[in-house]
C-alpha cells in the first residue's frame, strides 16, 4: 500500500529575489525574454520555481515540499498549498503577482485518470513536464505551462503524486507595468 503524502509539507513561497539552481533538483528549464520583461520556469520532481524579473523588481514563486535546504532570506510570504488558496502581491508600483492554488487527494482510478488527461495535456502544449515513479510505481508528474503575453506571463503548474493521490493546481499571473 502506497504510503499517503502529508500535504501539509507543501508550500508556497513567494521571494523578492532570484534562487540559485546548484538548491534543486532542476529537470527542465524554461526563460522568455519579451518587452523587457524576463520569465524562467524551472521544473522539478514535485515543485516548480518561476522567476519574474522587469525593470528592478524580481519576483520568486516557489512550490515544494522540501522541508529544508530552502533559502529564508528574501521570503515575502509562506503559505500551505492544502485546500483552496489566494494570494497577491505587488512589486513596487511595476510588478503585480497573483495565484490561486487547489490541491485534491483523489481515488486511485480518478487520479490514473487525471494523470493520463494532465499529462496528454503536457505534451500537446509542450509544457515543461518530468515524469517519474515513486517507490511503490505508481505515476507521478510535474508540469509548468507558460503563456507568454506583451506585459504578463500566465503560467499552470500541475503536481500530480500518486501515493495519496495528491493533485496540486496552481494558476500565476506575473505582470509587468509599464
């Protein structure tokens, strides 16, 4: 039996900082340089950090659920990701952040179902996207979509864990002010 994963353990920290890579286990890389703006997207097993930089103000959004070795100094906020969540923030008068985060703990066959459509989705709109198997084998999944747009970037991060049946949504919008 698959042993349940403590949601309680995920979080999101947003920073007014950059984050060093060498800190994670960093699968997949994605940077957009658009209107002056920079976006990189990093996937990991389980997590997902996105950077937002534009003019002098820079903006970290980090979801895990490693319990240390994560960076304290820049924190702005820190919040569980279990249940529903919304969070905004404001950079300065240029940058504006918001996201909301869902987190579900499915039955074995909904959540092989999710799997397959969150998954399928990964691929045919080449999203940042590793796969791996947990210990007992089941199918686990971290996805980053990124939409570019002229001020803002929209971006749809999936975790799907298989012990417990843990399904993590979270919807950002990063947005630069001229």
């Amino acid at each position: 039996m698959k042993s349940p994963v403590n949601l309680q353990a995920y979080r999101l920290i947003l920073y007014k900082r950059a984050l060093h890579p060498e800190l994670f286990r960093v699968k997949g890389r994605r940077v957009i340089r658009h209107e002056g703006y920079e976006f990189e997207g990093w996937i990991m097993p389980g997590s997902h950090l996105m950077r937002f930089q534009f003019a002098d103000h820079c903006g970290t959004e980090l979801i895990t659920d490693l319990e240390e070795g994560i960076p304290d100094r820049g924190v702005l906020a820190a919040l569980p990701c279990a249940g529903e969540r919304d969070h905004d923030h404001t950079f300065g008068d240029r940058l504006k952040y918001c996201v909301t985060i869902q987190t579900e703990q499915l039955p074995e066959s909904l959540y092989r179902a999710t799997y397959q459509e969150l998954t399928a989705f990964g691929v045919e709109s080449k999203a940042l996207m590793h796969t791996w198997n947990d210990d007992d084998g089941g199918r686990c999944a971290s996805i980053l979509d990124v939409q570019r747009f002229r001020n803002e970037v929209h971006a749809q991060a999936y975790h799907l864990i298989a012990a417990g049946g843990v399904v993590l949504r979270s919807q950002t919008i990063f947005e630069a002010k001229a």
